[in-house]
C-alpha cells in the first residue's frame, strides 16, 4: 500500500505537470491554427518514440530481470548504445524530411500552420535521442524493483521545464513548448544515467542483447501499425473545423493522465510482477494479483467517467473557461470527453492484460490482436467522422479499446488456465 502511494503521488504530479503545460499553450493561446499545429507536431514526433520505447521496455524488463548486477550492468551499457545510435538515426530522418511528411499526415493544415507545424516537428524529433534513452535506463531501474527514482526524476525534469515555458511563451511563442518538451527529456536521461558506473567491471551478454533486438524486430512491424492510430485521429480532425485538433488531443490527454497513472502504478509493477514469478514457474499468484487490480482500476475508472458525465461541464468550466477558451469550445470538448470515457474502463484492462501476456512471452499474440482490432476501428473512425463529425473520431478510439481489452482478456486468461489449471 505503501508503494501504490508513493508511485501514485510521484505519477500523479508528473501528469498533473504534463498537463498544466497543455492547459497553458490552450488557455494564452487558446484553440486555433498555432495550437492545431503544436498538438500536430508533439504527435506525429511521439508516436515513433511511443512505438520504439513502448516495444523496448516490454521486451527488456522481462529478460533483464533477474540477472546478475555484472550482467545486468553490461546489457543495459550496450543496449544503451545500440539504442543511441538507432534512435539518432530515426530523428534525424524525421527532422530532415519534416517537410515531406508533415503536409502529408495534417493534410487540413495550411499556410502559417503547417510551416510552423513542420518547424516545431523538426524540434521535437530531438525528443526521440532522449527517450530511446530514458526507455533503456528506466527497464534497468524496473528490472531491479526500483520504480520511484524514475518518477522523482521526471518530477524534477518536468517542473524545471514548467517553469521555463511559463516564462518563454509570453516572449517566443508556442516554440518555445516544443524545445520544453526536448529539454524536459534531456534532463530526465541526464538524471537517470546515474544508475550506470562505467568504471565497475560488467560481462557483456552478446545473446541476451541479440534477443533483445530479435524480438524488438518481431513487434515492431505491428505496433508501427496498430500504434499509429493518433496519426489517423490528427488526419481526419485536421479536416474538421480550425481547433479540433487541440480539443480532441486535449480531452485525449485529460483521460490520458488516469490511463498513464494506472500503467505506472499497477500495469508495469504488474509487468515485472509476472516476469519474476514465471521464470520462478508459478503463475498462480499473477492470476490472483491480475483480478485484484482489474476490480480496483476498473472501479476506479467508473467513478471517473461518471463524475465527469455528471460535473464535467462545470469542472471544464473552471479549468479552461477564461483566456481565450471560449463557451462553445468547453461544450464541445465535454461532449468529446463523455464519449472518450469509455476508454478508462477498457484502457486499464487492456493495460493488465497485456502486460501479463508479455511477461508470458505471448507478445505475438497482442501484437496480431492489436493490428485486427486497429483495422476494424479506423474504418468506424472514418465512417464515424464522415456522419458525425470530430465526436465520430472518439467513438472509434473508444471502440477499439473495448474490442482490444475484451479479446486480451478471453486470450489471457486461456493461457493461464492452460499454465495453471485454473478454474
């Protein structure tokens, strides 16, 4: 309980921190073009580090776990600089053809938008260096049990950069959000680097690295797939109305905070939870620990949704209803919201059940899951769209969250009864 307190404060102020940067590029600027165009770059930069850091971490803390500090030390030295290296690669890539892709992905974008669209994506694909990273540090840090100094750290890195962009927006602009964004990472990795001490002597793993890579190769054709459904969202809102953008991603993020907290505090402890106890051959115990948080997150997650249904209006309000966030505006992304809410309850069991078939070694299995699903759910996206607007493009990212955590759910628990003769 103790844990769940800690890791909850320490996640819960860093998304709160995350959070009041969006609230003040929403709230000085407010919903517009520049706006459109800072939420366009931040998720067409991101969704290469999402897909890269989300299949990374997965895959390492399963296999670093439970080595020896010497082998530990010496994979985590070279899977550092093998990363380095790739993700240097993937952002320069990004930076230097923004210009190709950018208009391409935000077709609705035109004129100041899109050239400031592409100058901010050029920015923030430096945020790619520091997240490959910050992934790799933070898997040695969960491998070991140790999950509150990561959180502590992003604290740290990500009040400095609050306070830095209060001050910066008032004089340059809303670029000044997008070098926030590279040196909030940049600290984070700075800090998190402490965990390495190049002069102690480490045996380097030459197989556990090759696996490593081996089944990274595995995942990352379906997750640069099913992982690119934000790309869709941003292409069909950039259709819509000038704002849509940033009310859509906005409300996204909103839900997004209680999904981040829900991975942080119960999904990755859970990750590594079930890595440990399979390769001490008992299960038994995972599935116990993955009813018991399922009940409690899924709880949790009704709560939610119903008091925003009900007070939302208000809270939203209160929140952003001043500067130049207009009435129109809050309805609209209270409407947005009241639809977005179906994805707390699916996301958080799509969160456990995942994880624990990760820690299995079932990750084809999501990752074939996870590509059906996002087929069937961009076309009710673009149908959706079509008939009712930008409300159409979260009833398609609600539907693929319920589809996703329904079928992980029937798959995992298959898999564990076959493992331990469930009932």
């Amino acid at each position: 309980m103790k844990f769940i307190f800690s890791m909850g404060g320490l996640a819960t102020l860093n998304l709160v921190i995350a959070m009041a940067i969006q609230w003040l590029v929403l709230v000085y600027i407010g919903p517009g073009a520049e706006t459109d165009a800072y939420f366009s770059a931040q998720v067409l930069t991101l969704i290469p580090l999402i897909i890269l850091s989300d299949i990374l971490i997965r895959v390492l803390v399963p296999l670093l776990t439970g080595l020896a500090k010497e082998n530990l030390t010496g994979a985590v030295k070279a899977l550092l600089l093998q990363s380095l290296f790739v993700f240097i690669v993937v952002a320069a890539v990004l930076a230097l053809s923004a210009s190709l892709w950018v208009p391409l992905l935000s077709p609705g974008l035109s004129g100041k938008a899109l050239d400031l669209t592409i100058e901010m994506a050029e920015v923030m694909s430096a945020t790619l260096v520091f997240g490959g990273m910050t992934t790799v540090l933070k898997s040695a840090y969960y491998a070991e049990q140790r999950f509150i100094y990561p959180e502590l750290s992003q604290v740290i890195a990500s009040l400095a950069v609050l306070l830095g962009v209060f001050y910066a927006i008032p004089v340059y602009g809303i670029v000044a959000v997008a070098w926030g964004a590279v040196i909030r990472w940049a600290l984070w990795t700075a800090m998190l680097c402490k965990w390495i001490d190049w002069r102690v002597h480490s045996v380097y793993d030459r197989a556990m690295t090759k696996r490593v890579w081996q089944r990274m190769r595995a995942l990352l054709y379906g997750a640069s797939i099913y992982k690119t459904g934000p790309i869709i969202d941003r292409y069909l809102a950039s259709l819509g109305p000038v704002g849509s953008i940033s009310l859509l991603t906005f409300g996204n993020q909103l839900y997004g905070v209680f999904l981040a907290l829900t991975d942080k505090v119960f999904a990755t402890p859970l990750l590594s939870f079930a890595a440990k106890h399979r390769k001490l051959g008992d299960t038994s115990l995972l599935w116990r620990n993955y009813r018991q948080k399922l009940l409690l997150t899924g709880t949790m997650a009704l709560v939610v949704w119903a008091v925003f249904a009900l007070c939302g209006q208000w809270g939203l309000t209160l929140l952003v209803g001043y500067g130049k966030f207009g009435a129109e505006q809050i309805n609209m992304l209270w409407q947005l919201m009241v639809v977005l809410g179906g994805m707390l309850v699916a996301g958080v069991a799509g969160q456990l059940a995942s994880n624990c078939l990760y820690a299995l070694g079932k990750t084809s299995v999501v990752v074939r899951l996870a590509m059906v699903n996002f087929f069937i759910c961009a076309a009710i996206k673009v149908v959706a769209f079509n008939a009712v607007g930008i409300v159409g493009i979260a009833i398609g990212i609600v539907a693929y969250q319920v589809l996703n955590a329904v079928c992980l759910h029937i798959v995992l628990v298959r898999e564990l009864k076959q493992v331990s003769q469930l009932p």
